[in-house]
C-alpha cells in the first residue's frame, strides 16, 4: 500500500496545517490570524449546514444524528459544527500532527463531545457504529485500491438506516506538482 500520502499529510500537519485543509494563500501559516480562523471554520459551518439541508430534503426530512464520523477531519474544521448538531462526533485522522491541532481548536471552543482516532486503513481504533459517516475533499489524496478499502471499513460502522455522505473526487495530479512542491512554496 502507497503510504506516501500520509507521511505528505503529516507533513502538512507539522508545516502549515490549515492550509493542507484548504489550499488558499490566506490559509498559510504565514497569513493566519484569527480572523483568518475564524473565516477558516466558518468555510466549515456553511458546508455542514449544506449536507445537513441536503440530506433532509433529499434523503429524510428528520434527519438529525446522533453518532457523527469525520474521516479525515484534519484540524476539525467539519468537527466543530457537527459538535453542534450531534450527541457524540468522532474525528478521523492518519496525522498526529493534524489530530493534535483538531483537539486544541475543540479544547478552545470548549466541547465536550468530541473524540479523535488515529486512522489505520482497518479503522481497528474505532469503537462502535455511526448514524452518519462524513468524509469531503480527502480521499482524492488516497490511492483508489486503498480508498476503496477503507470506504468498504466506513460502511461497516454505518448504523442501518444511517446516512454517509462520502466525496469522491478523481483527477490528475496538477500543473504546480505534488503535495512535496506545495510545502516547499
């Protein structure tokens, strides 16, 4: 298994995590401030706000879980709001770096229901089952045999009747070249 995408990863999360997540000059390290994180986590908000929009006109209209997953929840951008909206979110990460920095953005906001794994490919660390399964903008990093694999583990812990709401994306690697050249800009 192509392992170098997490060691990429964890490179992002030491070097310049919240732009790893979303890869917009104002999201450098060198350019945060807390306006900038708050924008950052806002981004966060309205996306969650759509899925949950979309998922009751489109899926249940009651849909309210209880049990979140974030696969690949970075600095916890989408673990914020689901913190909001859920009973218990979990947040999945191959980064300690990046799990590190989710876990002080919640200990800042003071929440309480929160917990963070580290992500192996079997998700051995996850206890238990979910009544909504998220994952966006992560498994484009992944190896398609690989992702395939862990999306097979993801629908294991789906509570019947539970809602996944996974993003696939495929593509070539860009004109400005790997992950590796990003982090050396």
């Amino acid at each position: 298994m192509n392992r170098s995408t997490d060691k990429n990863w964890e490179l992002f999360g030491q070097q310049d995590p919240y732009f790893g997540v979303l890869t917009h000059p104002r999201f450098r390290k060198s350019n945060m401030d807390e306006a900038g994180k708050a924008y950052f986590f806002e981004t966060g908000e309205e996306h969650i706000e759509h899925v949950f929009n979309t998922v009751r006109h489109v899926v249940t209209p009651d849909f309210s879980p209880r049990r979140a997953l974030d696969f690949g929840c970075g600095v916890g951008r989408l673990v914020v709001p689901l913190a909001s909206r859920c009973d218990e979110v979990v947040g999945v990460d191959v980064s300690p770096s990046m799990l590190q920095e989710a876990r002080a953005n919640c200990e800042e906001r003071q929440l309480k229901n929160v917990d963070f794994a580290l992500s192996s490919d079997d998700l051995s660390k996850l206890e238990g089952t979910f009544d909504f399964i998220h994952s966006f903008i992560v498994f484009q990093h992944i190896p398609v045999d690989r992702g395939l694999a862990i999306t097979e583990q993801l629908l294991k812990r789906l509570e019947p009747n539970g809602v996944g709401v996974l993003h696939f994306t495929y593509g070539h690697e860009n004109e400005a070249g790997s992950i590796k050249e990003h982090l050396k800009k």
